[in-house]
C-alpha cells in the first residue's frame, strides 16, 4: 500500500478490496455467515409468531385486551414502521461509524425490546415494543447487509447474501412450530406461552450478540476512513488464516483502486449520488423493494387469519401451514443462489419476480373458485414463495453492491424504508381489513394487487438490473472517494 499526503486528505493507493475478493472459501467466512446472518433467524421467530398467535392474544385470559386485526393490522404496521424508521436512523450512523459499532448496538436495541415485549400488560405496551423491536432489526438491515457484502468474496457474494436474507425463513418455520406449543393451553397457560415465545427470541439474541464480537469492521470502510493501517492488519490477519486452513499460498490480487480518504459524506452528496447520478438503479431498487414488501407484509403476515376464517383451521394449528411455506421460501435462495453468481443477476432477479407474481395470480383465481382447501392453498403459497423469497433476498442483495462504498449503508436503509413503507404499512393495514370482512373476493383482490406489483418489478428488472456476479464492489460503483472516476452509469 502507498500513501501520499494532500491538502484535503491521504492519497491512498491499495489492493485491500482485491485482496478480500480473490480469497476462496474457508471456515473464517462461515464465521461471519454465522455471526451475521443468524439475526434474520430472529426476525423470522418474531414475525411468524405474532401473526400465529393472533388469535390466541385476542382470546378471554390471554393477558391482553387486543384483537386478532390489531396484532396482524396494528401491530403488524408498527414494527414495520420502526423497522423503516430504524433503517434511517442507523443506516446513517453505520456509514458514519462503521459497521461493526452498529451492528453491536441494533442488536441490543432487538434484544431489548423483545424482552419487554414478553411483558406486555397492556395492548399501549406491545405496540410499543413491536415498534422499538422493528426500530432494531431496521438497522441490522442496513449494517448487516453492508459488513457481509464488503467481506464476502465476489466470486460468491450473490448465493451468501440471498442465503443469509433467505434464513428469515428458518426462523420461521421455528417460530411456526413454537407457536404450536405456545397455543396449546394444555401445556402453557394462554397468558404464559406466548410470552415465553418472545424471552426465548431474547435469549438467543443474546448468543448471537456473544459470537458477534469476534466480527471484524469492514477493511473497505477502515480504509476510506483513514485507517488503513487497521484495515491492512485486518485482511493481513485473514489471509493467515486462510492460507494455515488450506496450507498452499493464495493467488496474488489482481488490481488497485486509489482513494483520497475521508471521514464522511454529506446527505446532500448521499441524494446527488443515488438520484442524480444512478437514477436508473435508483428506479431499480424501488421497484424491487415495493413488489417484495408488499407481497410478503400485506399477505403472509395474515396467513393464519386467512386459515381460521376461510378453511376453520384451529388456531393452534396454523403453525403446521406456515411451517411449510416457510420451508418453500428457504428452499428458494438456497437452491437458486448459485445461479445469481453464475447465470447472472439480471436474468435471475426478473425471472424470479416475473414466476412469483404469475403463480400468485393463479393461486388468486384458483381460492375465487373455491378450489383451494388448506392443504391447496399452502402448496400453493409454497411453490410461489419459493420464486418470491429469492427474489426478494435479491432486492437486498442489489442496493447493497450497485452505489458507492460511501453511500451503502444509507442506501438499503433508503430503500427498505420507503419499499417496506408503501407495501409494509399500508399492506397489513389493508390486508387485515380485507380479510376480516369474510368475503372472498376481497382476499382475491389482495392476492391481485401483490402479484401485479411482483410483476411490474420484474419488468423493471429485466431492463434496469446491474450485471454484478463476480465482480468487485469498487467495480460495480465506484468509490466518492476514488481520485478516478468512470461514467456512473456506464455500466450494463
């Protein structure tokens, strides 16, 4: 690495980013998968099991006076809104401070509040805590998804980051089971085993915070920030490792990127950057981000209410539903992450948004039939979340790597928030008032709309989507603070 001084700051010149990029797989990147990507494990719990425990909350001694529309409405909404309001505040802070100091504090935020949401008394209380508990995991999003795309190699960035958002659904189908147990009144009283579902959500919140502080910080942000002697003797100290895994040297860095280090960037540098200068990826991520909210906030979250009212399905046995379409929106980004690195970003983001809102619009003709029965109407969810989730773990996976190093962070806040606002709290909203009505066609209508919005992103993407797989960060935007700059949207 060279260094020069200048007025305005270093000149940095260095092989950092091609360094992290050319290593192979080890154990040391399971680690950051495990330290990292475990938290949407969480998240999953969280939500599946407040829109399974629905009508048990709403029920005589369940210790709260609330109904099922305002834990799958209300509710619902406000930990969506803390979740997008959480994006904003922290995803600033994450660019500004760094990665692993943000990732740390959102997680005790989390851990917090579901903690205390355990101990509602009151329906004031649980809205909330699901609010202060969606204003954590807002700012994982952002933190998380900038720390596993700067240190996962290019070559497999894709699959890693669709895995890791796909494990939501892990979650989920544990959350489905507990809620099994929750509900069943015959092991734990109804004011006791919903309670019990979130202290345990805390409890491994708490592990995940332990194994969290062997996670380094991002050399890529340590080195724009001026501190680039930390970021060498953290890529220093993984090549170690590495190379003592698998006893054979590592291919030389093929590239240098120089840079005039700063410590920060304006918001109004930040707007120029993504609505100025990449207006179409900025139109991208839009489009990725309100299909996928809409489709997975407004409906999935009333799957249960969907169950009991339209097919009598028992309260207590809506988690075995779920679970199975929780498994179907795992099997997606794990099955088909692979290709996303090797068939290509722009393919694969279309045609998974194109097949999940097509297949949804099956499924919606099919239950205005009256076809379906439980047992139909979850294969069916199951085959279009297949398509859906890696779609949606897509969304995620794009507005982290296609802006600049600088502006990434805030960027999937950004666009988190205002996708997840349009279809995240208005959907549930909506949603729950549509199925409360009892009629069929109201339901339809919610299936419509989600499948269109799936739709149009697709066509969005099938134009607009960035040719990304297995290249640098640096080379898909490049760096505010590279001294060299090429056209920003020069690039497919």
């Amino acid at each position: 690495m060279a260094t020069a001084e200048s007025e305005t700051g270093r000149t940095v010149t260095t092989d950092i980013p091609a360094r992290l990029d050319r290593l192979p797989w080890s154990r040391w990147h399971w680690s950051i998968v495990v330290g990292l990507g475990t938290v949407w494990i969480l998240d999953g719990l969280e939500v599946t099991v407040v829109g399974n425990i629905a009508s048990r909350l709403s029920e005589p001694g369940s210790g709260l006076s609330i109904s099922s529309a305002q834990v799958t409405g209300t509710a619902a909404a406000l930990y969506v809104a803390g979740a997008c309001v959480g994006a904003l505040f922290w995803g600033r802070l994450t660019d500004r401070y760094g990665r692993k100091k943000l990732f740390m504090i959102t997680l005790a935020v989390y851990l917090a509040a579901t903690a205390l949401t355990a101990v509602s008394f009151e329906a004031w209380w649980f809205f909330l805590f699901r609010f202060l508990t969606g204003f954590g995991i807002g700012g994982e999003y952002a933190a998380i998804n900038s720390a596993i795309d700067e240190l996962i190699p290019a070559a497999y960035r894709g699959r890693v980051d669709l895995i890791i958002n796909g494990s939501f659904w892990v979650g989920a189908v544990g959350g489905s089971l507990l809620s099994i147990l929750a509900l069943n009144t015959g092991i734990l009283a109804a004011d006791v085993g919903w309670r019990l579902t979130f202290a345990l959500g805390a409890v491994l919140a708490l592990v995940i915070l332990l194994v969290r502080r062997h996670v380094p910080e991002s050399p890529r942000w340590l080195l724009i920030h001026g501190r680039d002697r930390e970021a060498e003797e953290v890529v220093t100290g993984i090549e170690d490792r590495v190379v003592a895994e698998r006893g054979e040297p590592l291919p030389e860095p093929r590239g240098e990127i120089t840079i005039r280090q700063r410590r920060s960037v304006s918001f109004v540098e930040i707007g120029r950057t993504v609505f100025a200068d990449y207006r179409k990826r900025a139109v991208l991520g839009f489009s990725l981000f309100i299909g996928q909210a809409f489709l997975y906030n407004a409906i999935t979250f009333g799957f249960g209410a969907i169950l009991t009212k339209f097919f009598h399905v028992p309260a207590d046995h809506t988690g075995y539903y779920f679970a199975v379409i929780a498994a179907g929106n795992f099997l997606g980004p794990l099955l088909l992450g692979r290709l996303f690195d090797t068939v290509g970003r722009r393919v694969m983001i279309s045609s998974t948004y194109l097949l999940s809102g097509l297949l949804l619009f099956g499924t919606a003709w099919l239950f205005d039939r009256g076809t379906l029965s439980a047992g139909t109407l979850t294969a069916c969810w199951c085959v279009v979340l297949f398509f859906a989730s890696a779609g949606a773990s897509s969304a995620y996976l794009t507005v982290s790597e296609i802006f600049p190093m600088e502006t990434r962070a805030m960027s999937i806040a950004f666009f988190y928030a205002l996708g997840t606002a349009a279809g995240g709290i208005s959907g549930p909203l909506l949603f729950a008032d549509l199925t409360s009505t009892g009629r069929v066609g109201d339901t339809v209508l919610a299936f419509q709309v989600g499948a269109a919005l799936m739709c149009a992103a697709g066509l969005v993407a099938a134009f607009l989507a960035v040719r990304a797989e297995r290249r640098s960060l640096e080379d898909i935007a490049t760096p505010l603070t590279a001294v060299a700059k090429p056209e920003t949207e020069a690039l497919p």
